[in-house]
C-alpha cells in the first residue's frame, strides 16, 4: 500500500512519524492496536454526527447485512433514503446515490456542462472537492498539508477548463464572469468552508454567488459533503437560505459507509441516464448497507435532532480552548474558527477568510501541537488544514480533559519550536 494507507491524510506524513493502526471506536472514543484509547475528533471526518456505533446505527446494520450485502438491482431502501433527502434538503427535488464525495462532484460537474453547453467550473482557491482531474487545481485539505499544488497524471487541457477565484471574495467571482462571458458552466464551492480548515462564508457572499451564476447562465453547486446534515437537517443550504441548482451530499449520508449523492431540481436530474443521456453508473451505488445506514441516520435526525446539543458543546470547548489561548498569552499567535460541530485551531492570527490567510498557518507548530494532543490521549486531525468534529458522544468530562490537553499541548509547542 503507497505510504501504508488507503488514504493520504491518514499517513501522517504532513505532522512526521508514524500512524496508529484503529482497532475499533465506540462513541467519542477510538482505540488503537497498542490499546490506547483516544477522544476522538476526527469522527472519520464528519460522518459519526452521534459518536461510533450509535445503537440505533449498529441495529439497522445489524437487519440489513442478514438480507445480503449487494445486489445489482434496484432496492426499496435506496427509494426510502432518496425520500428523506427530498424531504430534508431545501434544493433537492431528486438525487443520484453514488459512492463517495469524489463521485458525486464529478458527476455534478458533467450534469452542469451538459445542461449549459459549457465547458468551464470555478472553483475556489482551497475548496476540496475530491479528487477528480478537474478538481485537483490549489485544492485544501490533504493536498495542502502535503503540498502538493497539482497532481502528476492530470493533463494540462483538463485543468484549463478549471478557473479558480479566492473564497469569499464576490468581486473575483464577477472578473471570472466578465473575462469568461459565455463559458463557465458552473461554480462549485462548499457553503461553509471546511477543507481548508473552517472558514465561514462572508456576510453576502453566498447570495452574490447565487446572483451571478443566474444572471450569467451558469449553475451553482454546493458542495454539502461535509455540512450536510452536520450544520443543520437541510445543510448550510437551509441555514443561509440560498439554493444552489446543484448538491452533493456524503459522509452523515452513509453513517459512515461509503455514499455519495447529488441531487437538485427535477429538470435537471432528469437528464442523467437512463431519464436522459448524461451517463453516470455504479455496480455498488446505492449498497443496501449504506442505504440501510442512511435512512437510520436521517431518521434518527428527525426524530430527535442533534443540532442544539451539538451547538452547546461545541461552543462550550471553544470557550475552554480560548481560556487556555488566553491564559498562555497566544491569542495573537493561535485562532479559533468554530460553525455548528465543527472547529479549527489554526495556528495564525485571524481571522481566516480565504486559503491566502489559511495559508500563514505555522505547519511545524501545528504538527508539534498534534502530537503532543496525542500524547495526552486526544486524536485530532494530522492537518492543520483540517476540521474537528464534535459529536453527541463527546461528554463534558471529554471536552474539559480535550481543554487541558490543548493547554499543556500548546504551551509544549510554543516552548520546544522557538
């Protein structure tokens, strides 16, 4: 396996040393094959909105995996979590399932190009949106941390067509359409920031983007991988108020097995096969297992939503983190950004706007940082351009023992990097 992993984030090539190998989570907690156990921030980045294996999550497993694992025909449950979806998200009148983020925003871009006749996407300088070709142009997340400005194997002509523009920054969006009247098919950006670390969107910036995009005939896509169902039952979407033409939706989706989902007006989904000609398949699509996972999981939201529990407790470690901050004297050295359940600490002054001012985090502090949190039997992110997830599971002994450890682990990085 290149480096060890499945994935290059996990590697921990970007904090030094080596990874610990998980053996099994349960609630806010992690173990791993030494048998540690760590409070967990990661949450597989994003999905566990209720902590590791919820009852509720691990009984509707439990029933679906005794009918079979896969098929290769349609199922009743793909229908009943397409439902919820609908009923949940404000912009989404009909969804594809796919399996994972990568696919649900390559094939929202191709939907986008078809219905426009174009060929040009914006995206945002930062914004993660998986790893297809036309995506891997100054992308966040892991390939920020590890550096890598743009993928060998992506052919120069694809990644013409790409234009990138700051996030927030409404003015470069209207240049890009002005210099490329007639050609751009779509803007692609997450609504709220959050593979470049958490970065909100400036007051009026989403409904300039919905504007612009209408005015110049082109589609806006909102990336809801990861605020999808983790901000709010409708995603940022609902929390803001402006409707994208185009959604893609995953991690809380699946309840942590591999899903993805675009979704938006019925006009326009109506033209991917076999409805119309835009061709997107998948053997595994709409996996019974994952389709089980969903429909447990948005019911489980309806039922009993999450959102003011894990508003308080995320805001109740952010103000324990910026006590510590305080109490060290770092505030003009660290900064909290914090939406909903998720939260960054970057090691720069705020605030953060873009992936400019993202970027003038100290990597080396941050990596000293995480492994001192380590230490202390806390699992973070091994990337600086990365969110924390708070769940339900997390309880107030966690986020105070989280606090302390921050302290120590920041007074370490700050004493041993001068």
């Amino acid at each position: 396996m290149p480096g060890g992993v499945s994935s290059p984030v996990r590697s921990f090539r970007s904090v030094g040393g080596e990874p610990f190998f998980v053996v099994s989570g349960k609630g806010a907690r992690v173990r791993d094959a030494d048998g540690r156990s760590y409070i967990d921030y990661v949450m597989s980045y994003g999905p566990h909105l209720f902590g590791h294996q919820p009852p509720f999550l691990n009984r509707a497993l439990a029933r679906a995996i005794r009918r079979g694992t896969s098929y290769g025909a349609p199922t009743e449950a793909e229908v009943r979590l397409a439902e919820r979806v609908t009923r949940l998200v404000p912009s989404v009148e009909m969804v594809r399932f796919v399996n994972s983020g990568t696919e649900a925003t390559m094939s929202a871009a191709r939907l986008a190009r078809a219905a426009t006749g174009r060929k040009r996407i914006v995206k945002t300088e930062g914004g993660y949106h998986g790893h297809a070709d036309l995506f891997l142009v100054s992308a966040g997340s892991g390939v920020a941390t590890l550096a890598i400005a743009d993928s060998p194997g992506v052919p120069a002509e694809v990644v013409e067509q790409t234009v990138v523009v700051p996030y927030n920054d409404a003015r470069a969006l209207e240049d890009a359409f002005r210099r490329l009247a007639g050609e751009i098919a779509a803007v692609i950006l997450e609504p709220l920031a959050a593979n470049m670390g958490v970065v909100a969107p400036a007051a009026g910036y989403l409904e300039a983007a919905r504007d612009l995009t209408r005015r110049h005939g082109a589609l806006l896509i909102f990336d809801e991988v990861i605020s999808g169902f983790r901000l709010a039952a409708g995603g940022a979407q609902e929390i803001s108020g402006v409707l994208p033409d185009l959604t893609t939706l995953g991690k809380i989706l699946g309840g942590g097995l591999p899903v993805g989902a675009y979704g938006g007006p019925r006009a326009l989904m109506e033209s991917v096969a076999p409805s119309g000609p835009v061709y997107q398949a998948g053997t595994l699509s709409g996996n019974p297992l994952a389709m089980a996972a969903g429909i447990a999981m948005l019911q489980e939201i309806e039922r009993h939503p999450p959102y003011e529990d894990l508003e308080r407790k995320a805001a109740h470690l952010e103000r324990l983190l910026a006590e510590r901050i305080d109490a060290l004297g770092l505030a003009g050295k660290v900064c909290l950004a914090r939406a909903g359940s998720l939260l960054t600490l970057f090691f720069a002054p705020g605030p953060m706007t873009d992936f400019a001012s993202v970027k003038r985090s100290d990597t080396k502090r941050y990596a000293a940082f995480f492994h001192a949190m380590r230490e202390r039997g806390v699992f973070l992110p091994p990337a600086q351009f990365e969110a924390w997830f708070v769940s339900t599971a997390h309880t107030e002994a966690d986020l105070r023992r989280t606090a302390k450890a921050a302290g120590e682990s920041l007074e370490a990085a700050f004493r041993d990097l001068h």
